[in-house]
C-alpha cells in the first residue's frame, strides 16, 4: 500500500461529493484560491471554539499565513488562553443531555461552569488569568496608556508570567501563535465576556477607569483602516458561526463606501459561512450569503459558500485541506 502525503485532502475530495460535503470542498478550493491570488482572509469565531479546540489546527493555519486578520467573541479570546493554563481541570460530561437543573447546580457549586459537554474551572481558568491581567490594566492606566482587550491579551502571554501553568503544546493555542505574529483581531462586544464582566467590576470599584480600555468603535475604525490597506486584491471572509464576530467585520464595507463617501472601497472577495443556523423570520445567522448583496456587503460576482452544519466538524476539514494534510 502506498503512503497517502495528503490523506485527509485526498479523502475529502474523492467522498465529498454532493449537499453539505460538496459545499466543504467548493468553500475550501474557493478559500485557497483566494490566497493564491494574494488576496488576504479574514476568519470569524463565534461560539465556544476555543473551548472546542480549534486551537490545535487554527494555530497551524496563522502560523503557515493563511489568515490575516481574526475577529471573534471575547469569550473565544479568553477561553484559548484557559484552555493553555488549565486543560486537566476542565471535566467532560458526555451525557449534558441528561443533566437536570441539579446537577446543574451541582456543577456550579463546584467551581464548573458547563460549554455544552466540556466543564471550564473557574479557579484554575477565570482567577488564574485574573491575577496577572488586572496588574497589565493597572500598569497600562499608571502609564498613560490605553490599549485594546486583544492587545492585553498578547501582552499576558508575551510576558511569559503564565508559562509555569502551560498544561498543552504551546503550539495548539491559537492565541498564542496569533500575538507571535501580532495578527490583527478584532473583538467586538468583549465587554460580555468573563474578563469583560472583571475589568467592568474593577471600574465599578473605582480600581481601574474605563477609558484604559479602547472601545468597540476604536475596533470598527482600525478594521476600517485596515481594510482600507489591505484590500487591493481582495479580501475574503470566512464565518464560523453567526452572530457578532460575523456580523460587526462586515458591515465595514457599506460603511467605508456609504457612511464614508467611497465608493471605491472593494466588496469582501469571498464569503462563507459555517452554521447550523436555519433561515427564519428575521435570523441573520441563518440568512443565504444573497441577502448580504442587499446590504451592500457582497457583490454579485463574489463566490459565496454556506454549509449547513456543525462547524466542531467543518472547520478543521477545511483548515486540513489547506493545510494539505
């Protein structure tokens, strides 16, 4: 039997090859055509994809440029570097399905707050960042100094203060290989996630201003200087999820070309989304990549992919097909 160099990419091309598997393999060509001809791509996490591991390939595919830019949750942001420093607290529970609410309870009581099947330890994971990022806040606010909650981010890890509680391959986290490279990430609505909700309990105290923090809107106006620089060749999207990690990057367009008055600003080059999101009365999650042309988002010429179904499966398909594995 021969050795098989690409066995996942071969194999998604020889049985991928009708409905939602047809539609992985056309997103994915369209994907590696795209950076063949030097356009740039943007990926969106939304969801729990850091505590899903993404991790493990997505750091492969910063680390091998076939990403420029990343715009995700807050909680995807924080939950990469949990994942870093306390992988062997977190617990599994493969049977969620059959918890009742007290076995919920139990789970809270316990210091285990539930993403689907995985338990995150809020000792070992939220206090553990904590004590070291509230110092990096601090010092950035005695300096003068206001920075981005990703840039906060990069500066915890790149200051090594975490490395004695690394319990994973320093190569499976995304975020670590993302502040390597100083990719730009763009996290809108960080102010819901965990470390959102501490540095707010800082403000409220009066420990912190939260003017140390820059804001959504510095988010919107570096994407909309970015996209400005970078879009000569085009620049692709590539959702994972719905929600605001998709939804905030790409209204940038109509907003350069309708809010600003420049009607040369380029359309996004590529699109597709990964969802299990169905279209209804008014789920933007759900809605066919056709809707964006009415928004001003999408072109009508622009290759434009949707596949139906779990992104935990999708996503590190694609990404192996890139990655030609």
């Amino acid at each position: 039997m021969s050795i098989n160099q690409k066995p996942i990419s071969e194999f998604i091309e020889k049985y991928f090859l009708h409905f939602n598997a047809a539609s992985l393999v056309d997103a994915a060509k369209g994907y590696e055509e795209q950076l063949n001809k030097g356009a740039k791509m943007l990926v969106s996490l939304a969801g729990a994809m850091s505590t899903a591991e993404l991790g493990k390939i997505f750091a492969e595919m910063i680390r091998q440029d076939k990403v420029q830019i990343i715009s995700c949750t807050g909680a995807n942001l924080e939950e990469d570097i949990m994942n870093l420093v306390a992988h062997s607290h977190y617990k599994r529970v493969p049977n969620y399905r059959d918890l009742t609410p007290q076995d919920e309870w139990d789970l809270l009581e316990k210091g285990l707050n539930r993403v689907t099947d995985t338990c995150i330890p809020e000792e070992e994971a939220f206090r553990r960042i904590q004590e070291h990022i509230v110092k990096i806040w601090k010092d950035a606010e005695a300096n003068g100094e206001r920075f981005l909650p990703h840039e906060y981010m990069y500066k915890l890890l790149l200051s090594g203060v975490l490395e004695e509680y690394y319990e994973i391959d320093l190569k499976d986290s995304w975020m670590y290989a993302a502040a390597e490279k100083n990719l730009p990430i763009i996290c809108p609505g960080w102010e819901d996630s965990t470390m959102g909700n501490i540095f707010a309990s800082y403000v409220l105290k009066g420990e912190l201003k939260a003017s140390t923090m820059k804001s959504g809107i510095e988010y919107m106006t570096f994407l909309a200087d970015w996209y400005t620089e970078n879009s000569n060749n085009g620049i692709g999207f590539f959702q994972i999820g719905g929600g605001i990690a998709g939804d905030f990057p790409i209204c940038v367009v109509p907003m350069l070309y309708q809010d600003m008055e420049r009607p040369e600003t380029p359309f996004w080059s590529y699109f597709c989304q990964i969802s299990d999101s169905t279209t209804s009365y008014g789920s933007y999650s759900g809605a066919v990549p056709n809707e964006k042309i009415t928004w001003g988002k999408l072109d009508i010429n622009t290759p434009k992919f949707i596949i139906e179904s779990d992104a935990t499966i999708v996503a590190p398909l694609i990404f192996a097909y890139l990655l030609e594995m």
